[in-house]
C-alpha cells in the first residue's frame, strides 16, 4: 500500500487571515497618502475582494523612495545612467550592493599587534620585511557583519625568523566577499600559523591567493578554513609553493559545508625538501562541488600525506587532479578518498603519473564507483590499496540508516514531519527561521520595469550595479536568473516578481481574486522543542491551491512564485514546552504529491522513505528560514543560489 507524502514546514507569510491592523493603522495615523505603504494598500485592496486582509508583513516591504525620489531614479533607469548614482540609489531605496573598494594605502611594521580590524575597505600591507619580531593580528572583520566585503593584500612579506599568528578572518558573516591576496611569501625561518578563515559563513565568496610560498625552513600551519559554511563559492589557489624544508600542515579544509562549490589549486608544489600534510578537505558536506587540482606536483624529496578526502558527504561532484606529479624521490600516501553517505560523482586524475621518479606510493581506502585514472606504475610502489565493494558500502549505508547517524545530519531537526505529527499535544523541534538574507526592499513597479533582467542582457545589469567579471555580484544576479529563467517543473506556474504590484498580481492570476496572505507570527521557538496548540486545517484540512514565494538573493527584494498543487495548509498556535504558555502562531504547508522528488531530498532523509511512498511535513518556513533552490539532487534547505523561504503562501480564502 502506498501512503501519500505530505510535508510540512513553517511559513512566515501565505495568503490567508491575516489581520487588517496595518490598514487600520494607517488610517489612525493619517498618514501621507501618497507613501508608497499606502499605495501598497490601496492597491492591494483594488486587486483583492473586500473580504482580503492586508498583510502587515508586505506593507513592511514597501519602498521607501517618496514619489519625486521614485520619479528621479525612474527617469534615470530609462536613461540607462542609474550606474552613475549606485551608492546614493541603493541607500535610499534600500537595496543590497556592494561597495566600491579603494585601496588602503596604511602600513604596519613588524611588531604590530591588532586585535581587531573591521573596516569594508582593503588592507594592503602588515608586517613586511620584519627580523626576528612577532606578528599577532587577532580578528579581521569579526563580528557577524552582514554582506561585508574585505580583502586583505600582504601580511608578513620577507620577514626572517619572524613568528606570525592570524586567529580570525571574516567569521560569522553573512553574504561575505573575502580576498586574502598574500601571506608569508618569501619568508625565512620561524613558525606561521593561521587558524580561522571564514568559519560559520552564510552564502560566502571566498578567495585565498597565496600562503607562505617560496619560504625557507618555516613551519606553517592553516587551521580551518570555511568551516560550517552555507551555500556559496571559494578557492584556494596556492599553498607553501617553491618551499625549501617547510613543514606544511593544512587541517581542515571546507568540513561540514552546506551546498559549496570549492576549488583548491596548488598544495606544496615544486618544493624541496618538504614534508606537506592535508588532513581533511570537505568532509562530512552536503552537495558539495570539490576540485582539487596538484598536490606536492614537482617536489623533490617530500614526504606528502594526504589525511581524508571527503569523506561522508552527501551526493555532490568531486574532482581530484594531479598528486605528486613529476616529483622525484617522493614519499606519497593518501590514507582515505570515499565514504559517501549517499552517491557522491567522483573523478581523480593523476596519482604519482608522468616523470615521477624513486616514489613509494600508499593509497589506503579508496571507496566504490570511483574513477582513477593515471597512476604511474613504473618506478613507484603501491604500498596500500583497498577498495570497499558496492554491497560493501551498500551494507554500511544501512546500517546507517537504522542508527539514525550520517543519514540526516545535514537537515535541520524539525524542518520535515509526518502530517500526524501536527495534533494538539506533540513536543517536537522547530527549526531557526531567522532570516540570514541581506534586509531589502521592493523596488517601484516604475523602477524595475525600466531595469534589465535577462540573462542576455547581463552586461547592462552589471554596469547598473559596478558588477566586475567574476564577482560576487555577477554570481548571485547570473545564479538568480538561472532560477527565473528556468523551464517551469510539470505542472508548475512560475514567476519572479521584482515589485509587491508584481506579487499581487501572479497571486491572484493563479487563484482569483478571493486571496489571503499567512504568516507565522514571530521567530519565537526557533532551534527549541515546542508544544503544538491547538490545529486549524484550512478550507476545512482538505486540499487546496496555493502560491509560494521564495526570496532570491539579488540587488533588491526580489522572489520566486511559483503555484504549488495538491497540498494542504495548517494553522497551530505554538506553546512553549515547560510553561505551555503561548509563543508564537504558526502555519504549516503539507505537500502530498512528492512523486518527482529525488530520493535523496531532505524529507526522505530525515523522515525516511522515498518519493510517493509516504506523506511528510516540513515546519512551514517562517519568516526567516533559509531553504534550498530547486536542484534534484540536493537536500531540501540547501541552496546552491542562495533561495530564501520566507514562506509566502497565497491562497484562496473558503
């Protein structure tokens, strides 16, 4: 017998009952009525029947350009110059934007001590050319910044004998673009450690040039870097090269990463003499996208160990390319490359291949359905090799399952649950629906008809908004287009709407006039056991029609509606679990048809199962909640753009 799948999850916003104190509000208070909050009721109430609540929440979205602001910006958009106001433009409207960088031209000498630099500006030049002193920079841009943007150029250049410590670099950011251009080049003895970059990051862009090459007789170390991030980009592109005796020690690299695209390029090349160790690179991630391309490549007389390699990630791509190419005299182990939780793509290219000279090769575990290809077989020793069969692996991922562990660390308790969870009575998790996107604001529907938004007309978007090849910007604006632009799913209704006029109308298209908009109340209860209180099921619990709405990380508020069919929708009052006494009011989406889902979606993980065999919940996404963009391999709540539920729902009222 096969049971419906119905899934539930917090929504902070879906069109239902929601009171009319925001009307009634501004109405008390007389306000102007050519604001833009006020258009915004007037105009919802024109496209909406009599019985249609306003919805505070929206309100709250409104522009805040005043009408001679909305004109003036209007008529520069139509001129194609609104490039030349950006930063006065995105103040006043409330947008996201990146500043525009100029060069900091200070510089610290040798025995400079900081411990705390946080300025969105660049930091050129720390600590070059020291003899025998001591570099100690504690925190650079720590302390939970949203959307900073830093780089910094040069720490400790040509320093001899000199100890340098740099313990945090830009943690506990949300929407970070983070240069770090150079460190430690050229240096001659004395010990360098760095032990934190961009640690509990949320959608980052992170990019690290070079560390401590063409450095004699230094012990280095990097720590972590990226650890716990969510959803973005970084590379790494060289690490201890044209090294002389350095003793390079790289720990961990992108560990209990959520949906990150990860490039590393050069560990240890072409030195002498070293002895180079990575001990762990993107373990434990969710869809994780990892290239690593030449380590310890044309060392002579190294000693390389590579630790563990992504070990019990969940479904991604990896690609590992080029291990100690044309060394000579090299002693080379890779003690562990597998493990997957669920089936992870997987290349590796080129081990001890192409001039290798005099090496002994160990490569310990290399797990099923693996692609290795070159291993140089002449001159070299194969000193460890065994590879876990498929029923092996297949055996272990069951017992997995049963234990609970591995299977569904990567989603969030309380995100999914059974539809008979949801009874007056039931102690379960709610998930954190803070919101992590940068706060925005709608645009005019005056404005942003007269901006471009295609991807063939990418070259004006980026000139509007100081946009250079390659940003972070060109990233999340080409990554918000392939979601817009994309085919809608069988039987999807879709559009991304820039302006709340646009909204209110996709919503009533798709369902008539007769709509509401829901919300959870607050963010009450977040990453906590709650009670639930008492239930109320919407048009009686049976199933009805509704529109969703998923925030994209763009410029300015921007969202992707889409119609979603065959679901049901819950209001619950949320209590709290020792006093019982009321907290929050929330409202849960039940999905039940999940029959073109992949198997490997956060639901079945959590709740177990597969697509149209259950029926399953998630907490309906309250106004702050991160979820995942619309990609079938990856677990629900993963965004490879970075997609915000902030749980609209419209629906028709009964």
């Amino acid at each position: 017998m096969i049971t419906q799948l119905s899934f539930f999850f917090f929504l902070f916003l879906s069109f239902q009952n929601v009171d009319m104190s925001a009307a009634r509000d501004l109405k008390a208070n007389k306000e102007n009525p050519f604001t833009p909050k006020a258009y915004l009721i007037r105009y919802w109430n024109q496209q909406t029947n009599q019985k249609s609540p306003t919805s505070p929440f929206l309100i709250s979205k409104a522009s805040p350009l005043d009408a001679a602001e909305t004109a003036s910006y209007a008529k520069l958009a139509a001129q194609n110059t609104l490039s030349s106001v950006l930063p006065t433009f995105c103040s006043s409207a409330k947008l996201f934007c990146f500043p525009d960088l100029s060069a900091s031209l200070e510089k610290h000498d040798g025995k400079a001590s900081f411990t705390v630099y946080n300025t969105a500006k660049n930091f050129t030049n720390y600590g070059t050319g020291g003899l025998g002193t001591g570099n100690s920079f504690k925190n650079y841009s720590d302390d939970g910044q949203s959307d900073p943007v830093d780089s910094f150029h040069r720490y400790s250049r040509d320093a001899v004998g000199q100890d340098d410590k740099f313990n945090s670099y830009a943690t506990s950011s949300n929407v970070a673009d983070q240069s770090f251009n150079s460190y430690g080049t050229t240096t001659t003895g004395g010990t360098s450690e760095f032990k934190n970059y961009a640690a509990e990051v949320n959608v980052p862009d992170l990019r690290f040039t070079s560390y401590s090459d063409a450095t004699n007789g230094r012990e280095q170390s990097f720590k972590a870097y990226s650890l716990n991030t969510n959803s973005g980009n970084e590379s790494f592109t060289s690490y201890g090269k044209n090294g002389n005796a350095a003793d390079n020690e790289f720990v961990g690299y992108s560990t209990n990463s959520n949906v990150i695209e990860s490039d590393f390029k050069g560990y240890g090349e072409t030195g002498n003499g070293a002895n180079d160790t990575f001990v762990s690179y993107g373990n434990n991630g969710n869809v994780p996208e990892n290239k690593f391309q030449s380590y310890g490549d044309g060392g002579n007389g190294a000693v390389d160990n590579f630790i563990s390699y992504n070990k019990e990630s969940n479904v991604g791509d990896n690609t590992f390319k080029s291990y100690a190419k044309n060394s000579n005299g090299a002693e080379v182990n890779f003690k562990n490359y597998e493990e997957d939780f669920n089936p992870v793509s997987h290349s590796f290219n080129g081990y001890g291949e192409k001039g290798a000279n005099a090496q002994q090769i160990g490569f310990k575990k290399y797990g099923p359905n693996r692609d290795f290809k070159q291993y140089a077989k002449d001159g070299v020793t194969f000193s460890g090799y065994s590879k876990k069969t498929t029923s092996e692996t297949e055996t272990e991922t069951e017992k997995k399952k049963k234990s609970g562990k591995s299977v569904n660390k990567w989603v969030e308790p309380g995100k999914f649950f059974r539809e008979s969870m949801l009874k007056e009575g039931t102690v379960m998790p709610m998930p954190d629906i803070k919101d992590k996107m940068p706060e925005r604001s709608f645009l005019p529907r005056t404005i942003v008809s007269k901006l471009p938004f295609s991807s063939s007309k990418m070259s004006a978007m980026k000139q509007i908004f100081h946009a250079i090849d390659n940003s972070t910007m060109e990233r999340i604006m080409k990554e918000a287009l392939n979601d817009c632009e994309r085919t809608p799913s069988q039987g999807e209704t879709k559009r991304c709407v820039a302006s709340a006029e646009d909204m209110i109308d996709f919503a009533t298209s798709v369902l008539g006039h007769d709509v509401a908009l829901r919300t959870t109340e607050s963010v009450k209860g977040s990453k906590q056991n709650i009670l639930v209180g008492s239930v109320k099921g919407i048009n009686g619990g049976k199933v009805t029609k509704s529109v969703s709405c998923h925030q994209s990380l763009f410029p300015y508020l921007l969202y992707y509606c889409h119609s979603v069919p065959k679901v049901r929708v819950y209001e619950a009052d949320i209590l709290d679990s020792e006093t019982k006494g009321k907290i929050n009011h929330g409202v849960a989406i039940c999905h039940l048809d999940t029959s073109s889902w992949s198997p490997t979606h956060g639901a079945f993980l959590a709740l177990g199962s597969g697509p149209g065999k259950i029926e399953t919940k998630s907490q309906a996404i309250a106004k702050h909640q991160a979820v995942g963009r619309r990609r079938p391999s990856s677990v629900a709540g993963s965004c490879r753009s970075p997609i915000k539920c902030e749980g609209r729902w419209f629906m028709k009222l009964s």
